[in-house]
C-alpha cells in the first residue's frame, strides 16, 4: 500500500491510498478518512460506494461528510467505482467501463478479468481495511445512484457483515432501467435469470432484511422516472415485510448538493446502528 | 442576468447567475447561496474571494458553508477571481492573467482593459446583488489565499462598506513575495510606489482598522513561508494597534480540507458581527 493524499480535515486525517487489487487485477485507490478519535480507540467502519463516471475523489472533495465522521468516530472508506488502468477494457460511453463497475462481479469477455467490483468492495477491500487501519471490526455501507445500487445489494446479500445501509437516489431495479440493462448484458450476458442477483428489488423479495433501510430521493432529480424508480422498491419491500424509511426530499436533485444536506442524518443513522450492543 | 444552475441545497438555493459586467468588459459568473430565512426576511450577505486557478465553483462544491449560511441566514456570493473570455488577456502561467486577476484594478497594457477586479468586487458585484436578491443591505467578506489578500484590501481600504472581514491563508503582503511581485508588476507596473495601495500590510499601517480580523493559517500550508508569512502583518496590526486574532491550525495545509473544517466558525463570526445594532 502507498499513500498518496494525507490531510488533515476536521481533526482527522483524509488520505488517498493506492494498493494492487488482486481480484480486480490493477492498481486501485481509495479514500480513506480517520476521525480524531481512532487516536485512542478503534473505530467502526462507514463505505461510501460512488455513482456513475466518479472516482474516489468526489466524495471527499463535495458531501462535507468528514465533519460529521469525526464527530460520530466513524472511519470513512471512499473506493473508485471500478477498475481502472491503460489494460482494463473500457467503453466510450460513460455508463459502461471504467467509472461504471456497478459493483458487479462481470461473467463476460473483455469485462470479466478485472470488472470484479462485488469481490472488491465485499472481500478485498474490507479485508485491507480491517487490517491496515484502526477499526473495531464493524461496518456499514452507503452509496449515491449507481454506488446507491451497490449499497443495497452488498448488504442484502451479506446482511451479516454490515450492521447499517444506506442510500442516496440508487438504482433499486437495475433489471428494468436502461443503466442497468446495458451494463448487466455488457458484464453479465444476454441471460437475465443471471442478473437478478444483482438486482435490490428481486434480493430484497428473496431474501428480505433484518433491519430499517435508509433512502434519500430528490423530486426533482433528473433520473427519478427513467432509472431510480423507488416506488419499485417500495412495494417489494413491503411484499417482503422489510422496514423501509425512503424519504422524499422536495426540490432536490441528483447533485452533490442533495447529498451534503443529508449525509450528516446518514452517518447518524449508521453511527447508531454500529455503536449497538452485539 | 441570467440563471445557469438552480440547485436545492440545506433547506436554500445554491444558484450560478451570468451577467456583463461593464467594468471588466466582459461576461461574468457568480454563485449565491441564498437561504431559507430569506423567504421571509431580507438577510445579509457575505462575498467569498476564492484564490489563484479558482473560479465561482470550487467555493460552492467543496467548502460545506452552505450549512452553515443556512443556519445562520446569510446570503453567500462566490464571484469569479478575474475576467474571463476569448477576448481578454491571459498568460499561460497559472498565477497571472485569467483565474489570477489578485483583485486590484490594473494601470498596464494589456491588463488594464479587463482586470478591474476591486472596481467589480467593491463597487459593481455588490450593487447587482443588493438589488436582485433579498438583502439586508449589510456585507461581510472573507477569502482564501490570493482571495484572502482580497477581502483584507476590500475591507481596509473601505471598513465602512464591511461589518467584518475574515480570511484563510492570506497573501497579506504581496509587495513583498513572489506571488504578488509577479502580479503586480504585470498590473500595475514597476513603480512599486503603486504597488503600496493594494497591500494589507501596508494599508492596515496606515488607516488601521476599527474591528476584529480573523485569520487561519495552518502550519503544514505549503506555501507558508514563500508567499503568506502571516507574521508580517502580525507586526503591522500590531503597530497599527488593530485587532487581530490570527488562529495558527497544526497539520492543516492549504487546500479545501482546511476550509472546510474552519468555515463554519468563520461564518458565525461574521454572522455575530452582521447582526450588531447600528
């Protein structure tokens, strides 16, 4: 691991860090933001998954969230949103290819050698946290639109490893929108009883979850009725007996401004949950 | 005028406007952040100088004082940090030309046709502003850097247009460092008699000060001790008995990290001194 970024914000510490992925076969950076309080004691964990075209960069520098990281003690992993590099297939387009992983593990040629996002952000990447970092062992996830998507689907498919999850405008039925159509037959083929897995609505309906989820959604985002389409999840969720609590902001639109007026009541609601007695 | 962007954001309205501004011969963008308390009331403003490469997005991406300016019910205006254009000078070097107008009203060719920026600042931006928005008439002015060194000069050379004045890292004595020996040679030409004028050190000896000025500077700031040596104008407030509380931040550097951890004092200060009785 090499550290590229390191500074200081809010009491804390936000680096930059570069480390060789082996599921991913490339080089990866990550943000990583260390609250004052793991000075003295190990902290939990927050990751934060980005939306479509970011990289591990837009979060630090837009949502304003190591404020509240520190107050809370949280430490804040910010991954990039795929695999990157001169000999990592990629697209023209910027919904496919690097900068639109879409947290999936890719069963198709030429995606399928690094596009192994779910393996990254489930196993490799937590592990590295775990190890090289002051943390306590728990862990919640988030994420915005694409990263919201893959929030959803890491912890309804390992409800056991994340205590809290957390959504800004995500894609909650990649299966039937035209994102999530287009990158699920790139990485995942023609068949879609393969893409279900990946899908927050159909987990959620199979698999149902243990605790309250949290969404945030602008009315006024840009995305709402073409790819977010929340009532989607709704009535799964409710199908599923899954406690849903999907706020709908007025006005507000698929920015980084919706998301820094909210991120302070998403880290106290992860925070809560990870300071739980076992 | 004209709107570009409208975003909700902490309960207000994070808008960039476009308008032609006679003084600088040129079109011009601005950010204003205006707050919910101003559906209801007129509130007072607080101009943000950004620094050297900036432009009118950085302040409103990456400091977070919208929550704050919410909170407090202050107007926020983020202009531009030179003229801008096809037909307006510039020099390939990052720190001269456009994105590098240092805030002074130059005398030389080719600058002097567009490079008004204390003219737009001090005069033009604020009356466009106190008649299109809901303001109370009252201003306040802060800044970073090269920004930083604006807001000291606004505010010196015209305390009775500011109720308060704070700034991040500031160039406080350009005729004496690198930075603004270049700029001001550029501008105002190599008559260093005239350079006087437009520099805080020199100006707070000479009209002093009648309130408090609050500066953060963090001790890992990179360019510390080659462009901002705070402790020049420490001696020069001193001399001049103003008061001055300069706020030395250890580990913080020079970037937006450092920013945003300060910002929300900065704002309560200036919204404490926005609110006094006449």
């Amino acid at each position: 691991m090499q550290q590229l970024e390191r500074k200081k914000c809010f009491n804390g510490r936000q680096d930059v860090w570069q480390h060789a992925s082996e599921v991913l076969n490339c080089t990866m950076r990550f943000g990583v933001f260390i609250p004052e309080r793991a000075q003295h004691e190990r902290c939990p964990v927050l990751f934060w998954l980005s939306g479509l075209t970011c990289n591990e960069q837009n979060f630090m520098l837009k949502a304003g969230a190591q404020r509240y990281a520190d107050e809370h003690g949280l430490i804040l992993v910010m991954p990039d949103t795929s695999p990157r590099g001169d000999g990592v297939a990629d697209d023209a387009a910027y919904n496919l290819g690097q900068g639109a992983g879409f947290y999936v593990n890719a069963t198709q040629s030429p995606w399928r050698t690094h596009f192994n996002m779910y393996e990254y952000i489930v196993h490799e990447l937590p592990a590295l946290i775990h190890s090289h970092f002051p943390t306590n062992g728990r862990q919640s996830i988030s994420g915005h639109s694409m990263g919201g998507h893959g929030a959803l689907i890491c912890a309804l498919k390992h409800p056991e490893r994340y205590f809290s999850v957390s959504a800004f405008a995500p894609i909650v039925a990649p299966t039937q929108v035209p994102w999530g159509q287009k990158a699920f037959q790139a990485y995942l083929g023609d068949d879609t009883s393969a893409w279900r897995e990946w899908d927050a609505c159909e987990l959620v309906k199979i698999k149902g979850f243990p605790r309250a989820i949290l969404i945030d959604q602008g009315t006024a985002d840009e995305f709402l009725d073409s790819q977010l389409k929340p009532s989607l999840f709704v009535t799964a969720c409710q199908a599923a007996g899954v406690a849903l609590n999907l706020r709908l902001q007025p006005e507000y639109d698929h920015s980084y401004y919706f998301i820094s007026t909210f991120i302070g009541e998403h880290m106290a609601f992860h925070a809560h949950a990870l300071r739980q007695m076992n």
